[in-house]
C-alpha cells in the first residue's frame, strides 16, 4: 500500500539524498515538500528543493515555505560548520539549473491541512530544525494528536555531533523539538545513534558516476564533497553519515532499525540545552508517544538506499 509522505527539509546534500531516496521509494507518494532552515536560508533551501525535483523528475510536487528561524529568535544565520560540511549553497556547490516552479507560501497550514485530510495514511518526514513542525502542533491540536512523524534528529546513547550532548537538528531549535516530543502523539526518532553507522563512501558515488545522467554526476558531486567534508570533521567514521535518508528508509520500513519506546523531552535550559533524553515526569507512564531508534540494519538499508536512489539517479 502506498503512503502519502511531506518531507521537511533544510536541503542540505543528505537531505537531497533523502528527497532522490523517498521518490524512488514505490511506497511512498511524496505529496509535498515544506522547507526550513538549518544547513542554509530558508529561502536557499526551498530554491534547492525546487530544482532538484525538476532534476529528480517530479516538478510537479509542490515546495511551502515554512518558517524562517527558530521559536525563540528573530533571525537565523547559517553556521560555519554548516556552510563547510554542505557548501555555501547547500548541495556542495553543484550548480543546478533554476526551477520553472517557484515555492508556495504557508508550509504550516499544508502540514495541518494534509494531516487532516489524509491522516493515518499520511508520514511527515523532518529531516531538520522542528520549527515547522511545532508551529503545526501550537496551531493546531489534531495535528498533534493525528500526525505521524519520522524525525532525523538527537541522540540517545551517544554524543552529540555540535556539543557533548546536542545533535544539531535538536541544537537548532530546542524548544520546538521539546514541545514535539511533549505535544506529539507519534514520533519516531532517528538520531546519531543509527545515522552515524550508515556510512556512503566514494566506491558508491562512483557507481551513480558511471550511470552519466544529470541526476546521476549531480548526486555524485554533491556526495563526493560531503565525503570529503566528513575527512575533516569526523576521520574515524571512513565515509559519510546517511542521517536524512535513514529517516525516510525507516518511513518505508521501520523494520529497519530497532526502536526503543520512550517518553521523550529536549533539555532547554542550562549547561545541556539541546540534549534528547528520557522524560523522568513520564518515565512510567503507559502511553509512549515516541521512539529512539538505537540499532540498524546496516547492510539492508545501504541495499536498499543505493537500489532507491539508483532509481532515480539512472532515469533523469
């Protein structure tokens, strides 16, 4: 049965990937795209997701604009480690042709109007800072009670990638993600616990390279520069971090990970600001209303990233 799928992204080279991997995913119909920010602008990432769509063979999904910075902050600039790891533009400084469509005001209203269309056989996939997300959930409490939500985001058992303790999605903004996991009634988790252990490496991207499509050499170049972002900033791991694309294999397939049931909350004051962890106010609570993927299936997932994105890559 296919499921209608939102992806949130602040695009950004994996989320890119998780957009190539969710369209070559028969299961899904991706229905719209809503933007934030996070690894670029808002406005830098819904112009990204334009023209990758275009690129990706599926122009006619529709991009929303969403909200422009965190709850509690009048701005938002781009970090430097951002603008290293994903390029000044986003997607390793791949230059792509500008979109013939143009992004639509009122993410927040889409994300509220789906859910109550199409409910249960609905999945929002966030895949960045959730603003948008907890906007839905103030404005309305149905989105709340009915949405069922994929996150990439935290982390549970081990470090944090920005602090000793903060993922950075979670860092951007973490009053909206503490009132997710405190307002929401379905959340899935799939922090650095998992993504850190799905590792693409250039003997991948070299086989995108070798198909020679525009898709194809435009997903190898942007990956190639995230690889090689990933030499500096984390050595050990030998490849690049899958982050966003786990969060939509795991839409597809929750078989995919192991997933923990946990009352979840974000750590907004003090020393740990940004930190996932358990909700000591609910930890005996018998409603969870979130769970932390805390193991993968690593062989299976890269499989099935490469057939799905493969997919993509060879037919635009």
């Amino acid at each position: 049965m296919t499921k209608k799928a939102i992806l949130d992204l602040d695009t950004g080279i994996d989320d890119a990937l998780a957009l190539a991997y969710a369209l070559g995913s028969p299961e899904l119909e991706v229905i719209g795209v809503t933007c934030t920010y996070g690894n670029v602008l808002l406005d830098t990432g819904a112009a990204n997701n334009l023209a990758l769509l275009e690129l990706f063979g599926a122009p006619d999904v529709p991009v929303y604009l969403g909200e422009p910075h965190a709850l509690m902050r009048d701005g938002f600039e781009v970090l430097d480690i951002s603008a290293f790891i994903h390029g000044a533009n986003g997607i390793g400084e791949v230059a792509l042709e500008k979109a013939r469509a143009e992004a639509r005001e009122g993410g927040v209203d889409f994300l509220i109007d789906s859910v109550r269309e199409h409910g249960d056989d609905l999945v929002i996939i966030a895949t960045g800072p959730l603003t948008n997300i907890a906007a839905a959930a103030a404005k309305d409490a149905a989105f709340a009670d009915n949405a069922h939500i994929v996150i990439m985001g935290g982390a549970l058992t081990v470090p944090g990638n920005v602090s000793p303790w903060a993922e950075a999605n979670i860092n951007q903004d973490p009053d909206a993600a503490n009132n997710v996991f405190r307002a929401a009634a379905d959340v899935t988790m799939i922090g650095l616990d998992v993504t850190l252990q799905t590792l693409l490496t250039s003997r991948h991207t070299a086989q995108w390279r070798e198909l020679g499509t525009p898709a194809a050499i435009a997903l190898a170049d942007m990956t190639d520069y995230y690889i090689k972002a990933y030499e500096t900033t984390a050595p050990h791991l030998g490849g690049c971090g899958l982050h966003d694309p786990l969060a939509v294999g795991v839409a597809v397939d929750p078989s995919l990970v192991t997933l923990l049931p946990i009352n979840l909350k974000v750590d907004v004051e003090g020393e740990t600001r940004g930190r996932t962890i358990g909700d000591e106010v609910r930890l005996n609570d018998p409603v969870r209303t979130a769970r932390a993927a805390v193991a993968v299936d690593v062989d299976r997932f890269l499989s099935e990233f490469m057939t799905r994105v493969g997919r993509v890559a060879a037919n635009n």
